[in-house]
C-alpha cells in the first residue's frame, strides 16, 4: 500500500524558498551598481533572509532610463488593447500559480499571518490586476458636444514613465494597486518598494517578463528611501510619481515634485480613523467584533486602522467587555502557523516605536489590556493587543498614527460629540459609524471628513470603488476607475470641418 504524503508545513516550504535580492531592470535582475547590499532579515524570528540590493541614484536613472526606451519606441504604450489586456491577464495568472511563493516571501519579510497573505493579499492582487486588464477595452473617450462644423474630443493617454513607491504593510497588494492602472493604461513603471518589504516587489519583475510585459516597462529597484526614493521623486524625467506612506514622506514627494519637473503627485498617506459606536446600536457584539478586527487586523500596521473606538458613553462599558473577550482570539503568534491571527510587527524599529507610544499611552490615559511584548517566537517583533480608556481626544496616542496594535478609546454623549471627536485630527482617510437609526446614520455619513465611510460594518472593500484620503491623508485615489485618471493625461483635439 503507497504511503500518502504528508503536506509540508509553512516552515518546510519556506526552507525550500530561493529568495532574489537583486534590481530587475530592463529585463533582467543586477545588482545595485555600487556593489552595496543591505541585510534582510525576517521578523518572525530575527533570522537573515537574504541580502537585497541597496540601489541609488545611478540605479533609480539606469531603470528611469530603461522605462522611457520603452516608453518612446511604443512596445507597450502603442500595443493594441486587446493584445496589452491578454498579457495582463497573463501576469494574473502567473501569480495565481505562485500564490504560495509570494504569501511565505509576504510573511517572512514583514511578519503578516500566513492565513492572510494566503487568502487575502496575494488572491486580492490577482484580483486587481485582472480588474484592470478587463477596463482595458472597456474604457471609452469621449466627442464634446461642439458645433456641427467642428468635432472636439477628449482622450487619455498614458503618462510616460512612472515612479511607484509602495510601503510594507501590504507589499504585493499596495503595489498592485498602482502596478496595475499604471500598465493597464499603457505607462513604463519604476517601481521602489520598501527596505523592510522587497521580495514580494523584487519576484514580480520574473513573473512581468514571463507574462510578456516588453524589457524596460517593468523596473524594480530596492533601496532606501533616502536614495532610491529620493532620487526617483527629484528625477527630470520621471513624468509621475505615486506613493502610499506616511504623511510625512508624502510631503516630501511633494518638495521634489516642486525641485524638479512639477511631475505628477499621488499619495495615500496617514490616517487616524474614528471608528463610532453609537448607545442606539443594538448589535454590540457585532460592532465590538469589527471594532476589534479593525485595529488587530495585520497588527493594527494599517493606515485605516480604527485606532480610535469613539464609543457613547451609555454602551462604553459593554462594548470593552466584549473587545476584551474578542482579543483573545487576537493573540500574537507564530505567522507561519495557519492558526494565527496577530503576526510580528515589521522590525525591531517599528516595535520599539510601537512600544514607546504605549508607555506614552500609559501616562496620557488609563491601560485597560495588553501594553507589553511578547515572544511568541524567539527573536521576533510581538506585541499584544493594547487598549486604553478613558483617553482625552486631544491625547497624542489619539492625534499621532502608531501603527501598531493600540486603541484609544474616547467617550462621547451622542453623535454631534462623536462627529466632532472623530473630525479633530489633520487626517481623513477612513471613518466608521455603527447605528440603527438610518437618520443617525445618514448624518454622520455626510458629517464624517473622510475619503471612505463604514455605516454598520468596517474594513468592507472591492477594487470596484476609489480608496483614498481628505486633509493630510492624501490626494487622489487608488482603486476603481478613478485611478485611471492618475496615470493619464487628458488631451482636447480641435478638428475644424470644411461644412
């Protein structure tokens, strides 16, 4: 009788990886031009992964270089949509077929669940990518409606080459969002992922190519923001640049589009989202539920984490209970364990940065759970879920984004207090609000300075609809058609008729 193989295990399979630390530019992977490297090393366990290319200005201009070739000579650009779309849809597939590949690179280079890369990021990335391939020859121009003797269109085309800088909380999916508009509309892209997160970034160059994507329109170059990304943010012939980060490095893409050519800017930055629970909301369980998922999910390293629980007073009590009991199912463990849920923080950085605005925390309001590390696995980056109450508004672990696994919650009486609460920071990037009462609901909606609203649920998503920010959370959004119109110049054309 043959014996039935037993399935490796996430740790197995993960031995089994070859991990590809080069620049791919113009088709092929190379080492930074310096010769220099960094150490990557895995938060899991603090082990070495590999080492990765520490590219600069001379790479950012070998690649920025490569992507205008490319650009002008219209391998890609002037492909016939039908033909751009099939290789998008290539690509799709290529990384369907190696959705284990990119889930353990995603895991072991920042620390995410092997549950969630598995089932969320890599299928939400292929997902993406085909969305856009399909609005390829699905997307019209359009003929002013102009005298009879003169016809006046408005058509799109494509930017030229484009900057793409993607952060590490959700390596492959972040960059999938620009990735894909970008291609779809028929640009040449540099893409800079982050130091803490390349390998996800660094695989997809092989996978372009196989797919068919010509040499020179798909550029990856590691590297730290202050070289790589900075010099692909001032480079002259870089015709955009399109950043997810944090608010801070979104300003300065903003001085070295002014220092340069005023290229074109995307940035989805920051957020401090106000997640409201109001006393008429009769399912409590169900908004504690969310309100937990929505701060613990991916170790709170989410820009719409709802860090601030902004809970009426008359329900405050019963919402904490049942978050307490729903943390528990939130405990950090090992991210290669297909039964974890909290995962490692990114680094030791991070987490020491994490950990100095609990102790903030503790002398701003009063800790009601969590608020210490843990070793999960030892030599990892683990911190518990951490709550604190009765936390002033105006409190710097209510203003500041911790990106971590840390909520305040703030007391109010009724919605105009909530909306007040919620609208009392330099963000706007997401907002939620639990109701039963569709007049409650509706006013909060229309109140909420926000780019998206959760009404009785939270985190929903569909690349069908635009994800972005107000006040210093950003300008423009991804996702959607509307992400079309980043990666796009409009141009009018005059035809006068001889009538």
């Amino acid at each position: 009788m043959t014996a039935v193989a037993t399935p490796l295990s996430w740790h197995e399979r993960a031995q089994q990886l070859s991990l590809q630390g080069q620049a791919f530019i113009n088709g092929q992977y190379v080492p930074a031009q310096s010769g220099a490297t960094f150490s990557n090393h895995s938060p899991i366990d603090g082990r070495l992964l590999n080492e990765v290319a520490a590219c600069d200005a001379a790479d950012i201009d070998l690649a920025v270089k490569a992507a205008r070739t490319a650009f002008e000579d219209g391998c890609w650009a002037k492909l016939p949509p039908m033909k751009r779309k099939r290789i998008m849809f290539k690509f799709a597939e290529l990384i369907e077929q190696h959705t284990e590949e990119l889930a353990l690179l995603e895991t072991l280079d920042m620390g995410k669940p092997i549950r969630d890369s598995s089932s969320i990021d890599v299928p939400a990335s292929v997902r993406c990518l085909r969305w856009y391939a399909e609005a390829i020859d699905k997307v019209y121009d359009e003929v002013a409606p102009t005298p009879h003797n003169v016809i006046a269109t408005i058509t799109r085309e494509p930017l030229g080459v484009c900057g793409l800088v993607v952060p590490w909380n959700f390596p492959l999916l972040m960059a999938m969002w620009k990735i894909a508009p970008a291609l779809a509309t028929g640009n040449s892209i540099v893409l800079k992922p982050a130091e803490q997160s390349s390998l996800t970034a660094i695989r997809l160059g092989a996978l372009a190519a196989e797919a068919g994507i010509p040499d020179g329109v798909f550029n990856v170059v590691p590297g730290f923001g202050e070289q790589a990304g900075k010099a692909l943010g001032l480079h002259m012939d870089v015709d955009g640049v399109f950043f997810t980060g944090s608010t801070a490095v979104g300003k300065l893409f903003m001085q070295y589009a002014g220092q340069s050519n005023l290229k074109k800017l995307g940035l989805e930055c920051g957020g401090k989202t106000g997640h409201i629970i109001l006393a008429d909301c009769q399912r409590l369980d169900v908004a504690a539920q969310a309100a937990g998922f929505g701060i613990f999910f991916n170790q709170g390293e989410m820009c719409t984490a709802g860090s601030r629980l902004i809970v009426d007073a008359a329900v405050k009590d019963e919402v904490l209970e049942r978050l307490k009991v729903f943390s528990t199912l939130m405990q950090p463990g090992d991210p290669l364990d297909p039964n974890t849920r909290l995962g490692a923080m990114v680094n030791p950085e991070h987490t020491r940065q994490v950990m100095n605005y609990i102790d903030l925390g503790k002398q701003e309001a009063e800790l009601f759970m969590g608020g210490t590390q843990r070793q999960a696995v030892a030599g990892g980056c683990y911190i518990e879920p951490t709550v604190f109450h009765q936390v002033p508004y105006q409190a710097r672990i209510a203003q500041e984004e911790i990106f971590g696994p840390v909520l305040s919650v703030i007391t109010v009486n009724g919605v105009d207090e909530a909306i007040k609460v919620a609208n009392s920071t330099i963000y706007g990037l997401g907002a939620g609000v639990w109701s039963d009462n569709v007049n409650t609901l509706f006013k909060a909606t229309k109140g909420l300075r926000a780019g998206v609203v959760y009404a009785n649920c939270y985190d929903a998503d569909d690349i069908t609809v635009p994800f972005g920010g107000y006040k210093q959370s950003g300008i423009g959004r991804d996702k959607s058609l509307h992400a079309l119109e980043k990666y796009t110049e409009l141009k009018t054309t005059w035809l006068q008729l001889a009538l």
